[in-house]
C-alpha cells in the first residue's frame, strides 16, 4: 500500500473514533412498475440496504393503479405489451412535473407493442425516442463515455449485455448522452430539464447478473434520479452533488477539479496516468510533475524518461531542457554519441544532436581529441578540410605539412605533393610522366585512402 493511501485510511479511522463520518444513508423509496413479473428483479434490489421496493405488475390502467404518492423514484420495466402504454405516459409525465423522478429501462421505448407512449415520448420526457424490433436483443459492451463523471456511471467498469440490448433509439431533445455500447447504440442518457429528474438504462438484464455492475448501474441511476444519496455511500450527501456517489467522502475532496472527488478518481491529479500506475512508478498521485522538471509524468513516460529525476540521464541538462529547448535525447548524455556530453557541447557551441558540428568529416570528439576546431571545417585555414587532411596525412593543424614553403591547399590545387618540399617549386617529372618525391618513390601513392 503506498503512503497516500495509509495517510488517507488513518484520516479516515480517525473520523469513524469520532463518529464524524457514521451516519446513515436515507432509504430511497422505489416504485417498480412492470408490464412483467418482476419479482426477481425486486428481491434483488431489495436485498439493497437502503432500498424500499414497492412492486405493482400493471394489468390495467395505470391511472388507478399505480401508487405513485410518497415514492422517491419510479423504475420502469415494461418486457410484454404495454396495454395502456399512453395511459402509462401521461401518468409519468405528470409525475414528473410534480417533481417526481422516473429511471425507464428494459423495453419501454420498443415500438409498436411495448412502447411508454403519450406524453412521456411525444413531448419529450423520455431521454430516447423509439427503436424497432430488428435492433433488440443483440450484444455490446461498454463503449464511450460521454459524461465521464456523471453519478450514474461512476464505478462502472465492465457492462457487457449477451444478447439483451433494448434496441438502437435515437436521443430526444434535451436529454443528455451519458454512455454507449461500442457500436454507438445508447446505452445510458439521462435529462434534467423537466421538474423530476429522468434516466435511461438500454438494457435487459438477466437477473443473474444484477450482483455485479448492472445493478450498480441501476442503483445509481435510481439514487441520481431521486437526488438521495446512494445506498452504498454513507456520507449522506444527495447524488446530485456528491462528487463520489458511491464511495464514503464527506470532504468531497477532489484535488485537479475534475467533478470526480479523490476518493473515487482513478486518477487523481488527472495527469493521464491512473493511480494504480502511479504506486508501480512510485510517482506522486498529487502532482503531475512529480519531480518538478516542467515535463508532466505521463508525457517522461511516453518518452522513456524517468518522472521521479529530473535529470533522467545525470548530464547536468534537466529532462525539459533536453526536451523542449535543445532537442536532445534526455535519457542519453551524449545525445549524438560523438564523445561529448550535451552540455559541454552546448557550452562550446557545438551541436549536440550533430557528432560532426562542421561537417569537415571528423567527428566533434575525435576533433578536441587531436587538436582540432570541431567549429571550423579547416583549422590551420590552408583551404583543405580538417577530414581531407587526415585522409591524405597532412598535418590540419599546420597551413605547411612539408615545411616546403608552399601551403598545403595551394599544393593540391597545383597538382604538387604536399608531403614532399623538394617539389613545392615544381615537381620532377619521371620516365613514364608521373611526379616523383625525393628518394625517387612516386608520391601519388600517399594520395590513396588509407
């Protein structure tokens, strides 16, 4: 366990010893109206501490038959023909101008039999219009988050359906895309543009899968609607501004300002690398540039630096210098690889992504090793170049190798030996036409790559 999250447990012990954090969740009081035996379906959610269900199976007119009165939040699941599914539309929608707050799911918006109809599609207060039989029952997995930190999809990790998808129903004006299935099928939409708030959950699930995330889903979705804090939080603060819904935070701490407080953010200075990450790298979850050298942590991972040294390869150049002023590899300290470190060669002049600063053929540390101005192509200014020099074996510190009288440079372009003085006022000529250096060996020899 890393020592943020010891210091985070300890603070928060020292609150429980207190009894400052150990109040009690207010019971949300839930309405399941179903056009379907729902009485699994109502067991489950009513083993949730802090769930009162309240399940009414409509086989007439809803008008009569629904108790709406003294509910926090109505749960729709309409999998057979909705009878009076007008009726059902103009009840909730007048249960939502009363205040009142409604999470539809299952079949509700399948057309022609089963659709919620009326008002509640007809002037908008369902999130989603409706879809045909050809789209339901087919597979898909958690896509794009369009509200990452909206309450009802908070914790939510993993929401595959097999085969229980409620069809591809385009958003209604005014509702908000919150989650989608990979395919861009609607998968979670929510709005809060009429009295009562509203939810839609795109899915059909199986009861044996409603003790993992889909009945957090619905759990959190019911909690958003009726703006009650979530059964499965104890800090007592309505879903609708607690910033965790589903995690104990009655501090509501939340450090990069993102909405999501600390104690359910994956990444808590919202620096792109998630807190998991960060413990493994032993960065710091509460800043994103844990050792202060202008690069954040995730971008010195992405280039192989080290976020915890500023100097990832101990050159004496921070990793942004190297980065972002010089250009040069942070993780090398001699970026060209030319014998030089970077900043010896910045100091000098030089440059340090270049191993030949002059272009003369010999490489900046070869140069300072023998002598020469890695910032002149021709040291001693005889017009050869540093590199030719050494490939002829003249002498590039010295204008005269031969000592002849005769630069070096003026002796190449004459066509005479500059490793020969007898020649610089003229070259002998022997039998077959050839020049000849004293000692009668033919000095052309000399001019071959050694």
């Amino acid at each position: 366990m890393s020592a943020w999250a010891r210091t985070a447990m300890a603070a928060s012990a020292a609150l429980v010893l207190l009894g400052i954090c150990q109040t009690a969740s207010a019971q949300i009081k839930v309405l399941l109206l179903a056009y379907d035996d729902t009485e699994q379906l109502a067991e489950i959610l009513g083993e949730t501490p802090g769930l009162t269900i309240t399940q009414v199976v409509l086989d007439n007119d809803p008008a009569t038959a629904a108790p709406l009165e003294g509910q926090d939040v109505v749960l729709t699941w309409t999998n057979h023909d909705a009878d009076f599914g007008d009726e059902l539309g103009a009840v909730l929608a007048d249960y939502v101008d009363g205040g009142g707050a409604v999470v539809e799911m299952a079949f509700g918006q399948l057309a022609p039999d089963q659709v919620i109809g009326g008002r509640w599609r007809g002037e908008n207060y369902s999130c989603v219009g409706t879809a045909t039989s050809d789209t339901v029952f087919t597979s898909g997995a958690r896509g794009r988050r369009w509200l990452s930190h909206h309450p009802i999809i908070q914790n939510i990790e993993v929401l595959a359906s097999d085969g229980r998808r409620t069809g591809d129903a385009p958003l209604l004006e005014g509702a908000e895309r919150v989650l989608d299935y990979e395919d861009g099928q609607i998968l979670v939409a929510a709005r809060e543009d009429k009295a009562g708030r509203i939810a839609w959950l795109g899915f059909h699930p199986d009861p044996a899968v409603l003790d993992g995330q889909w009945r957090l889903a619905i759990i959190q979705a019911l909690a958003w609607a009726a703006d009650l804090p979530s059964p499965e939080d104890a800090d007592d603060i309505p879903a609708s501004e607690d910033n965790c819904p589903m995690d104990d935070n009655a501090d509501q701490a939340d450090f990069d300002g993102d909405g999501q407080g600390d104690a359910c953010d994956d990444d808590i200075d919202n620096d792109g690398l998630d807190n998991e990450t960060e413990g493994e790298l032993r960065t710091n979850l509460f800043s994103r540039d844990t050792d202060g050298d202008g690069i954040e942590d995730k971008a010195e991972v992405d280039a192989g630096t080290n976020p915890n040294s500023a100097d990832t390869d101990g050159d004496g150049l921070d990793d942004a210098a190297e980065m972002l002023v010089h250009g040069t590899d942070p993780t090398r300290a001699d970026s060209d690889g030319d014998g030089i470190d970077d900043p010896t060669e910045i100091e000098a002049g030089l440059d340090p992504n270049r191993a030949d600063s002059d272009d003369d053929g010999v490489d900046d540390g070869d140069e300072r090793e023998a002598g020469l101005d890695p910032l002149s192509p021709d040291t001693d200014g005889d017009d050869v170049t540093d590199g030719e020099e050494l490939r002829i074996g003249t002498d590039p510190t010295d204008v005269d190798t031969d000592n002849g009288g005769v630069e070096d440079g003026d002796e190449i372009a004459r066509g005479t030996n500059p490793l020969d003085r007898s020649d610089d006022h003229g070259p002998n000529r022997n039998s077959d036409g050839g020049c000849t250096a004293a000692g009668g060996s033919t000095w052309i020899r000399l001019w071959k790559r050694r």
